[in-house]
C-alpha cells in the first residue's frame, strides 16, 4: 500500500510540475548569434565609410569621388566582413563535429571513464554518491542523452545550427551595407564634399548613438552608456582619418 502510495505521489508531483511550467514563461532573448552578427556588420558598416568619406573630404575631393570610393568600400567591406563570418561559424562547425566523434569514440571505447566524468561532474554541482548514481546509471542507458551531456557539461560546446554559417555570413554582409550606406547617403544628395561631410557627420553621429542604445539594450549594457561610447569611437575613427588627410595634403 505505501509502495502504491508513493507512486501515486509521484505522478502527481510530475503534473504539478509540469502544469507549473506551462503556466510559466520565461522571456528569454535566445537570438543572441544573430544580434552579434548585425552588431559587428552595422558598427564596422557605420565607422568605416564614415572614417573613409571624412578622410577623402579633408583631402578635398569631389563628392562624386568620395561616393564612388565609399560604395566600393562597402561593397569589398561586405563581402570581405561575409566571407569572414562564414569562416568563423563553419570552423566553429567543424570544431563541434570533430570533438562529437572524439567523445563517441571514448564513450564506446573506455564508457567506466566517461561514467566517472559524469560523477565527477555532478558531483560539482553538490551531488553525492547516492544522488548522482542514479543519473549516471540513465544516462548509460541512453547512448544519445550521454553523448549530448559530455558535450555539454564536459566540453561546454553547444550543437551549431546546420545553416548558421550561410545565416551568418549574410546577416553581416547586409548589416554592413545597412551601415555602410549611412554616412554616405548626404555625398548622394549635396554635391560640394564639404557641406555633404558637414551632414554625413550629423547623421553619422545621430546614427550611431541609436545603434548603440539598441546595441545596449539587447546585450543587457547600459543603453546610454553604450550609445556614448559606440558614438565617440566612431567619431575618434573619422576624426584621425580625416586629420590623417589634411596633413598628407600639407605636404
């Protein structure tokens, strides 16, 4: 009867919890690679045409020059900022791929090591012998489960998303070209290179402190903090280019 009982128990302890968790929702922001992406793609897109117009403005070229020199920059900046993205999250890929096999292997040749890692492992969390005996003894029973956990608790390493490369690489490049357009857009519109700088650097500017103050609020840093300093070091960036410029046409 009590072995009855405590069954009983435990069914319903299981369905009170998991009625808790569906009433529970978490808001958690899980999109995390992809707002790195935009953020290395609009901040580099943003600072490096503007670095490069203000630089070409000092030396007094045409508008026309400067618009021609900075949507080529972009372009080669997009592809170059891509490839590099795609780079990065196909060797992080593979990196994943080979530890994987490396860990099947070892859970198929020496599985009584892999089992004492697992020990060892839980029992950093406060576990003793008489509670994670248990677990060990279900993730042995469950090749998948275990290899999953050597790769997660052991290694630390979480399963890429099979496209993430391809997504990556794209999201920079286009968040280059979103960027990279800003600074450039005023050289479209005023033809004398000088006024067009003047407006470039107040919208840069404007452009800047925004990106920054969503950068901020979506990394959990404090959105003003961030909008100050991502503004003030795209304004040191364009600020030594164009003094590189001037003092190369003093000359």
């Amino acid at each position: 009867m009590a072995a009855l009982n405590g069954g009983k128990t435990f069914v319903q302890d299981e369905e009170k919890q998991q009625l808790l968790l569906e009433e529970h929702t978490e808001k958690h922001f899980t999109a995390g690679e992809v707002v790195r992406d935009i953020i290395i793609g609009v901040s580099d897109g943003l600072t490096v045409p503007f670095a490069l117009a203000a630089g070409l403005s000092g030396a007094n070229a045409s508008s026309a020059l400067v618009l021609t020199a900075g949507l080529a920059e972009v372009a080669a900046g997009a592809i170059s900022m891509g490839l590099g993205g795609y780079l990065a999250a196909k060797s992080e890929a593979d990196h994943y791929n080979r530890e994987l096999q490396r860990e099947q292997d070892e859970i198929d040749t020496v599985p009584d090591v892999e089992a004492a890692e697992i020990a060892d492992i839980l029992s950093q969390y406060g576990l003793g012998p008489s509670e994670y005996g248990p677990v060990v003894t279900s993730l042995r029973n469950n090749p998948k489960a275990w290899l999953e956990f050597m790769m997660k608790f052991e290694l630390g390493l979480e399963k890429p998303e099979p496209r993430r490369a391809l997504v990556s690489a794209a999201t920079i490049a286009l968040s280059y070209v979103a960027g990279g357009l800003v600074p450039l857009l005023p050289y479209m519109i005023v033809p004398e290179a000088g006024r067009a700088m003047a407006v470039s650097v107040a919208v840069t500017l404007a452009a800047l402190l925004f990106f920054g103050f969503v950068k901020g609020r979506f990394t959990g840093d404090r959105p003003f903090f961030s909008a100050v300093q991502t503004t003030v070091v795209g304004a040191l960036a364009s600020a030594a280019a164009y003094a590189m410029a001037r003092a190369v046409q003093s000359i």
